[in-house]
C-alpha cells in the first residue's frame, strides 16, 4: 500500500504531489452492493445446488464431509457453518413412506387372513411383498431411477395393489380345495384357471402409465418415476404370483379337510355364507329391472363425476408444512441499503414472536449481486438496495399450519412496519420446480409499449385483486417509482468551453461511483499471484446532497466549470428495472393465496381481469406463474386418461374378440372417477398432480375386479346357455376375491391417505383418491357389472371366438354344473 501512495499524481518545479497527499490509499472492498445475513449478522453465504442426476444425500453427506478441510484453509476467527439442508426433509420423507409401506403391508396381510382364516395364506402374501418392492428397487436402479419421494409413493402404492396378484392366486387355490381336489392338483388347476385373466390384469394397470413416456414437462418428470415404480412391482408380483405363491402353497398350506363332499363334511353356513346369499337376492332383484339399473347408474355417476370434478379445488400440488418459508421485502424504492438491512432485523423479530419463539435459522441477502463479480443470479433475484430475499427454517418440534402463520406475520408487519411490502415465495424444493422460477403461484404479465400506460393499467388491477378476500400480497413485482436525480447537459455551454459530452458524464460517473467504471485498472500482486482492482472512488458519505453535486468539476485542476454551469437538475422517479418479452416491456402483478386453490384464484384473477374491461391499445394481459402451468398439466393428464382407458379398451377387446365385453369392464371406470373426487371433497383435498395419480392408477385397478368376473361369467354362460345366471354365479362366485383384494388394497392405502408422516401432507390426496376409487370401484364391480353383462350378452350367440377351426369351448374340464370336482372329461365342441 504505501508504493501506491508514492505515486507522483502532479509535478510544479520541485513540488510534487503524492497520491498519499490527496487520497487515502487502502486495501478495501468494492462499492457494496448487498449483504448475506445469516441470522441477522454480515456473512458469506454459500449455496450449494446439486445437478439433475445427483442423489440430494449423497451430495450433503459429501460437503458435510468437506468441512473440516475447509475449515483448516481458514483463519481460526472465521466460522464454517451449515445452515440449511434440504435433505432433512427428503430423508425424513424417506422415512415416513417406508413406516407406512410397512403398515400397509401388515394390514394387507391382516385382511387376508380375516377373509380366508388361515395363517398360512396370510404369510405367503405378506412375503411376496418384500421380495417385489425389492425386486422393483433392483430394476429402479437398473433404469437409472433414485429413491426419491415420486418412486417410494409409487413403490407405497404398489404395496396396496400388488397383492391383489397373489390375493388372487391363494383364494382361487382355496377354492379348488373346497371342491375336494388334492392339494398338488388344486395348486395346479388354481394357477392355470388366473393366468390370463391376472396377466390381461397386469397389462391394463400398465396401461394406464403408458401415456407418461409420452408427456412432456414437469408430468412427465413428476409422473414418470412414479409410473416404472409401479410398473417394476406389478410386473415382479405377477412372476411371483405364478412362481413363488403356488411354491409356498404347496409347502405351507395342508390338505383340505372336507375331500370329496362328503354328508360328513358339509358344514353349516358360515357368516360368509350368509353374506352371499343377501348378496345374490340383492342382484336377482336388479336383474329383474336391470335396463333401469343400468340407465340410472349411467345417469347418476356421469352427473356425479362431471359435477365433482367442476366444484372440486385444483391444485398443483398439496399445500404441506415443510416448517420453511421465503420471504421477500421491500422499502419504499430508493431506500438505502443500510437503512434495508435493519429493517430485515426488525422483520425477523417479527417472525420469531409470529412463530411463539421458535425460529431457527434465518438467512437473507440484502440489495443486489455486484454486477462486478462474474457471479449467477439465479439464486439472488433482487432488484435494489430496497429489495431483501429471507429464507426462515422454524424449530423441528414446533407444528403449525404455515398459511396461518403467514397471516400472522403479515398482520403484525401491517401494525408495525406499515411501509413495508411483503410477499411468500416458494421455500420447498418441489414448489420451487413447480413454480417454473415465478415468485408467487398467481403472476400476470401487463405488456405493451407505453410504460405509463402499462403501469396505469397494472396499478388498476392490482387495485381490483387487492378486493378478492382470498388473495394476498398482491403487488407490482418492478419497481417503477425509484428516485433519480435528471441532470441534462446543455451541448451548446459544453461545446463554447470546449468540453466534451463524454468528459462531462465520466466526471459524474467519477464522483458518484468508482473509477472502475470508466478505467479499468487492475494490479497483479507478485506474492500472492492475486489480482486486484485498482479505483478512485469519492467516499459515499461525501455526496450527501443536490448541492455538492452541482459542484463537481468538469477540467482536472481547475475549480471552475462546475457541473451546474453547463446542466440543469431534476428529481424524479423512473423504473428501476425494465422487463422485456421480444419488442414489449411488460410488468408483472403477483399475488399469493390464502386458504384457496390455484384454480379458484385463477378463475377469480381472470374474473377481475375481464371486469375491467377492454385494455387499452397494444396493451395485453396474460395470466402466467402456476396458473398456466397448472392447466397445462391438468390437460396433459387429462389425455394421458383418455389415452390410457382407449388403450384398455383395445386391450380388453383383443382378449375377448368382443368390444361389448370391453364396455362391460369398463363399466366401472365412472365410478372411480366419482368415488376419488368424492373422496377427496370429504378430506378436503383437492384435484392435484397426486390425486390424479391416484385417480389413473384407481381406473387400472378397477378393471381387475370386473375382469374376473367377467372372465368368469362368459365360462359360466357356455355352461348354462343363459347369460343372466351366468352374471349372477358368477358375481357370487367371485364375492369373496373382489371383496378380499379390495379391502386388502384400502388397508394398505389407509396409512398413505392419514398422511401423518415427514411426507404424509405431499402424498394423502394419492392415498384418498385410490381408496375413494377402490370402494367406488368394487361396488359397480360387484352391483353394475352383472347388469351390464347380462343386458349387453343376452342376445350374444354361443359361438367361439378363437380364430383357431378346431378350437374347443373354453369349459374347465374338472367342473361340473354345480362347482364340484369330478374326473377329467375330454373338452367339448358345442359346433
């Protein structure tokens, strides 16, 4: 420092001027534009952002492992600390939907055993579970897949559904024990009876997933893990339902006591008994009117589903309290940046007594990034020495509803720091991705040519949004009124004192703000190899007013010209920040929402945009932020439904070379979509990218129950000529698997829909729309399908479908009229 200061500046005779002699030379810092606070005291605070394909755990378990020699590169007086980890919440959320995997597959099994009364059945599903989820894990890493919270939710939800495989498979083998077979052969005839309806099964739920290789965006990333999730267990628990479930059984299960029917081992009717006979004199009664049971059903569920689905609340994603938030604040444009900084310690007092004293963790930038550092602003979107950005992470222990908080906070800033603007920005890692980098989930965009008529137009709706009871923090995000200080030079007094235009402004540059601006000058120190920026800079404490502004110097040496002897001054305000789409500038209106969905704002938003009118010329207005993604989504997953039941339809019409076999089976697809929209209108839940989840995987299950049925019905109907018997036995027939896989799947969905885990708020509406479908589902399965099948196969003649010449009718040769074992017959060829 002091060879600079020995640096001759101006030489008169023997005089010399030194720059010690008219600057303080120093070893600083730049011109500060912004500071890192973490909580509330000056740091350097370091983001850390993990690539697409990074594990988050694997990268905090490796910093977390760096910080020891960082700290070492370090002087001792200087603190390394981690402050925010996301992936707390990611293993926490792990955590959560591994316990309730877990539950739901013990009370999987429990159902099973409450159905079929043996222990044995009961353990050997119970352990095709483990082995599929991790058999599927396996195939997840194979294809490149993490866990992450989208592949467990498929892999919990798989849990409920693929029992339903070897469900299946156990109960039909206790059926051909009670029919008197040896145990070998029951085992046999069982697995060979469920094979192609149980695969036609498989095939229709990864039907229903097909379409998201297909979509594109965030459904498509969202989407995705979940659907091979699913698609690896359902595939393992079908080989294992074919393999390891008959295995077991014949090692496990004993021969059935009542063999060959005998007057001995008749028992009397049980309670299930009983409940199939009420069952069947239920639908004996439909049958008799089932044109009118049909046509009603249509009627009612369609209404019922469409009526559902226009009052239900969307959603993106479920709200969940992640125990973060991020706030954003501002001051009166023009604010300096100190005078910010200690309003940010008054806000985060504010926080903490919002939140009864348990704020953890606070960190906030203040003001802008230098503009001088090659550094990204992607984390950093300030826009002033006015604008704050604070992250807030609450006490572990402490539960509370984040959007009442937030109302707290929000009245207590109104009270005490009323010319203070605020705003919440999304804090979790999820909302982050789904916002697309909007700073609030309602965002319109006012574009045009003419600022003043943008701002006018802008400042008119936001007056009109701030009258909406369910919309907060409404606001114009660019500053338009920062304060400027207009200085226009007169040319003609520059050019008679012989000045220059460009003189004149690197003078005002100069005594305003650094020299680095105008004369980039950097030093190379010899010892350390570091470079350093070498400026001239007037201190900010100098400037303080208009006046000594005036008073700057325009020729080096001479006290006169001065800058008010060739310009004149104003104050105004102008936009601090100008932002552009192609050739308009736009502005943009945010606002938050408040115990409502992003739907309902947005429907409102749209609504008070109209309410004001035609826009004037070139002005234009467009809804963007979550809105817009949020119909482009629903829309995508709206075809990806459509796609997925058409492909179902083909699928099942391939099967049975019929299409009115098809639309049989599909009969029940309404009533799922009725049962998880009511069920989700009865939690509270809205229709979000979960929930439809578990609406699309609910139409995949549904059609399990009604291709057994059905499968079983049109084997029956060449039996006894008569499709309504052959509806009813075998509704009857099939009561107990229908009802046991049913309840089996809703038991393992009950722990996912209590969402009382880590993740529990992000993954019960997937839960609650799947059982609401189920029980839906397994009704019309039970009550609708029979009527369809019998309506629509009355008049069907008994030909056989095969393309095969020769191939027989399709009757178990080990059955007779009445169910019962007998010796094998050769098939029969009814042509």
């Amino acid at each position: 420092m002091a060879d600079f200061g020995r640096i001759p500046v101006s030489t008169q005779g023997r005089r010399t001027v030194f720059l010690r002699d008219i600057a303080n030379v120093a070893d600083g810092s730049d011109v500060t534009a912004g500071y890192a606070l973490v909580n509330g005291s000056r740091s350097s605070y370091i983001p850390v952002v993990k690539t697409a394909d990074a594990s988050t755990w694997d990268v905090v378990t490796a910093l977390k492992a760096k910080l020891p020699e960082m700290r070492s590169l370090l002087p001792d007086d200087i603190e390394v600390n981690y402050e925010f980890d996301q992936s707390i919440f990611v293993i926490n959320s792990v955590k959560s939907l591994l316990f309730e995997g877990g539950l739901g597959a013990l009370l999987t099994g429990l159902m099973v055993l409450l159905f079929l009364g043996d222990w044995r059945s009961s353990l050997i599903v119970i352990i095709t579970i483990p082995v599929s989820v991790i058999s599927a894990v396996l195939c997840l890493n194979l294809a490149g897949q993490t866990i992450n919270i989208m592949t467990l939710s498929g892999l919990a939800l798989a849990i409920g559904v693929l029992v339903d495989q070897a469900t299946v498979t156990i109960e039909n083998i206790h059926q051909h024990l009670e029919m008197g077979k040896p145990k070998r052969l029951a085992i046999y005839d069982a697995c060979r009876e469920v094979a192609l309806p149980l695969l036609l099964i498989l095939l229709c739920i990864l039907a229903v997933f097909a379409p998201s290789f297909i979509m594109s965006g965030v459904p498509r990333a969202m989407f995705l893990p979940l659907s091979v999730s699913i698609g690896f267990a359902m595939t393992v628990s079908y080989l294992l339902a074919q393999s390891l479930v008959p295995i077991l059984a014949n090692w496990m299960l004993k021969e059935h006591q009542g063999h060959g029917h005998t007057p001995e081992a008749v028992k009397a009717p049980g309670l299930f008994d009983r409940v199939r006979s009420v069952f069947m004199s239920h639908n004996c009664k439909l049958l008799a009117s089932n044109k009118l049971v049909v046509g009603v059903y249509a009627v009612l569920i369609v209404g019922l589903a469409a009526w559902g689905f226009a009052v239900i609340g969307k959603d993106m994603l479920p709200q969940i309290n992640s125990g973060q938030m991020v706030i954003r604040m501002k001051t009166p444009d023009g604010t300096r940046l100190e005078r910010t900084e200690e309003e940010v310690s008054k806000l985060l007092t504010l926080v903490n007594d919002a939140a009864d004293g348990h704020l953890e963790v606070s960190s906030a930038y203040v003001g802008v990034v230098p503009t001088n550092y090659a550094t990204s602003n992607l984390y950093v979107s300030t826009s002033g020495p006015n604008d704050a950005v604070i992250k807030v992470g609450l006490a572990e222990g402490y539960k509370t509803n984040i959007q009442d908080l937030k109302e707290r906070i929000r009245t207590m800033v109104h009270q005490e720091m009323p010319d203070i603007t605020l705003s919440f920005e999304p804090a979790d890692l999820t909302e982050k991705l789904m916002s697309g980098g909007a700073f609030t989930p309602i965002e319109v965009q006012v574009a045009g040519r003419d600022m003043k008529e943008i701002e006018g137009y802008a400042s008119k709706l936001v007056g009109k949004l701030s009258q909406d009871d369910h919309l907060r923090d409404v606001r114009i995000v660019q500053p338009l009124k920062f304060p400027v200080i207009n200085i226009k030079l007169d040319r003609q007094k520059l050019a008679v004192m012989g000045l220059s235009l460009q003189a004149a402004a690197r003078s005002i540059t100069a005594s305003t703000s650094s020299s680095r601006y105008t004369e980039k000058n950097q030093w190379l120190d010899p010892n350390s190899a570091y470079t350093y920026q070498v400026q001239v800079q007037i201190p900010e404490f100098a400037m303080r007013n208009l006046a000594q502004l005036q008073e700057v110097p325009l020729v080096a040496g001479q006290a006169r010209p001065v800058l008010a002897d060739v310009a004149t001054f104003s104050v105004d305000t102008l936009p601090g920040e100008y932002s552009r789409i192609g050739p308009r500038r736009f502005v943009t209106v945010s606002a938050n929402m408040h115990h409502q969905d992003l739907g309902s704002a947005t429907t409102s938003v749209e609504n008070a945009i109209a309410s004001l009118g035609q826009p004037p010329k070139g002005i234009l207005t467009e809804v963007k932020g979550m809105s817009s993604l949020l119909t482009e989504t629903l829309n995508s997953l709206q075809i990806g439904l459509s796609i997925a039941i058409l492909v179902i339809f083909l699928l099942l019409a391939a099967n049975y070379q019929s299409f009115k076999l098809s639309l049989v089976i599909l009969s029940t697809i309404p009533a799922v979509i009725a049962g998880s929209i009511a069920a989700l209108l009865l939690t509270g839940s809205t229709l979000n990218l979960k929930s439809y989840m578990g609406i699309i995987m609910s139409t995949g299950i549904s059609v399990a129950n009604a291709i057994l049925i059905v499968t079983n019905a049109e084997r029956l109907r060449w039996e006894y000529r008569d499709a309504g018997k052959a509806a009813l036995d075998s509704a009857a027939l099939r009561l107990r698997p229908v009802l046991m896989t049913s309840f089996a799947m809703v038991a393992g969905m009950v722990p996912m829909a209590l969402g009382t885990g880590e993740a529990g708020e992000q993954v019960a509406p997937l839960g609650r729309a799947v059982i609401g479908g189920l029980v839906a589902s397994t009704l019309a399965a039970l009550y609708i399908v029979p009527q369809v099948y019998a309506l629509l196969q009355k008049k069907t003649p008994l030909q056989d479908p095969s393309l095969l010449p020769d191939h027989p009718v399709a009757v178990h040769p080990s059955l007779s009229t009445n169910g019962s074992y007998k010796p094998e017959q050769p098939l029969r060829n009814e042509n």
